[in-house]
C-alpha cells in the first residue's frame, strides 16, 4: 500500500496571500483573472488546498475590495483591483517576506 501524499496545512492568511500573490502577478502581466481551480490545480503551493477554501478566501478579498469578481452562469473569474495590488506590495509581501523561510517557496 501506498503511503499517502503529505499535504501541507497553511493558515488561512497564508493561503490568502498566496493567491493574492498569484493574482497581482496575472494583474502586473495584464493576463486577466482565473478561477478558483486554476488557483487549486495551477499553483504548486495552493495544490493541498481545497478549492471551496480557496473560494471563501476570495470572496472575503472581493468584501475587503482587493478582487474583483466577475461571475457568469457556471464560473467565477476572480482579478486583483488596483488597490488590492497596492496593498499586497506594499502591507502583505512585506509581512510575509519575515516568515518566507518557514516555507518551501515564498511567492513574490
């Protein structure tokens, strides 16, 4: 029997900035928005996340106005706003930037 993978447990707010970094970089290279499970299945440090995780977590940045939400009949497609691209440079990735070694591969 095989053993089963080890999936990492990161906080909520690190799973934040992760896809608020994930975001900002799509918003710096014009390349639009992505979905929660592209952020799941795309992103190797949000891949041991669940993606209704990862949803709740961009509906609380689309409240706080750091994303944008466009949603249609199937999906949502989730973008960083000005503001939230200036906060994630200025306030998160700085914070972060202190535990950055705690971690595997700290974006940004």
């Amino acid at each position: 029997m095989r053993p089963s993978p080890i999936r990492e447990k990161h906080s909520s707010e690190f799973v934040g900035y992760l896809v608020m970094g994930h975001l900002v970089d799509y918003y710096d290279r014009h390349l639009g928005g992505c979905t929660p499970f592209h952020l799941t299945t795309k992103v190797p440090e949000l891949n041991s996340q669940r993606q209704e995780r990862v949803q709740a977590l961009l509906d609380l940045l689309v409240i706080r106005g750091y994303v944008r939400a466009t949603r249609s009949e199937r999906v949502s497609i989730y973008e960083a706003t000005p503001e939230g691209a200036q906060w994630y440079k200025e306030k998160a990735r700085g914070f972060y930037s202190v535990f950055g070694r705690l971690y595997s591969k700290p974006p940004g």
